[in-house]
C-alpha cells in the first residue's frame, strides 16, 4: 500500500533537508514542499501560530518505519508532526513509479 505521509518544518532549510535525506535513502520517490503554511495548535498550555512548511512525502508503507526515524532523528521538533494517510486509489502509472524510485519490484 502506498501513503502520503505529512511532516511541518519550521523552515525551508530544514524542509530541503529531510526531503533531500528521504529521497537519497529511497525511502521516498517524491517529496513536495509546501511553503507558507500556517498552523494554529496548543503547545505547553499556549495556543500558538507559526509559518511553516509542509512536506508532502509520497512512499510504501513498508519505508514508514525507517521515515518516521528518520525524520525524528534529523527535525529540530521535540515532537514534529509526522501522519501517514493511506493512498487507495492513483494513477497505475505513477504508483509503478513510486515503486521503480523505491526499488520495488
């Protein structure tokens, strides 16, 4: 099964970095960044507003384990939002794509 998995940032910097790591580890096959986003959530009590980015991660449920480490291990986040939504339905070809970017047969 394929997925779209969803990770803020707090900058472009930091955006590049972890889809440019996601991508050399083919744990991904694509990353979109997302710019300009504006979260609203509570933190430590506070409700607070920042500008972030969005990575877009497109890959296999069977990357998942080694994204969410990675992105844990590399995002400057105490606790970065990492989500995972199932993709049920594309275009054939684009997920054979997905599969040839990740070595999957």
């Amino acid at each position: 099964m394929y997925q779209l998995i969803l990770c803020t940032c707090p900058d472009a910097e930091v955006a590049d970095k972890l889809a440019g790591t996601l991508i050399t580890q083919k744990l991904a096959a694509c990353v979109n960044i997302l710019p300009g986003v504006r979260s609203v959530y509570e933190w430590q009590g506070e409700v607070e507003i920042s500008q972030e980015q969005l990575l877009l991660i497109k890959s296999h449920q069977d990357r998942y384990a080694a994204i969410e480490a990675t992105l844990q291990s590399l995002h400057p986040y105490q606790l970065p939002e990492i989500i995972a939504v199932a993709i049920e339905n594309g275009s054939p070809d684009y997920l054979k794509w997905i599969n040839s970017c990740l070595g999957i047969d």
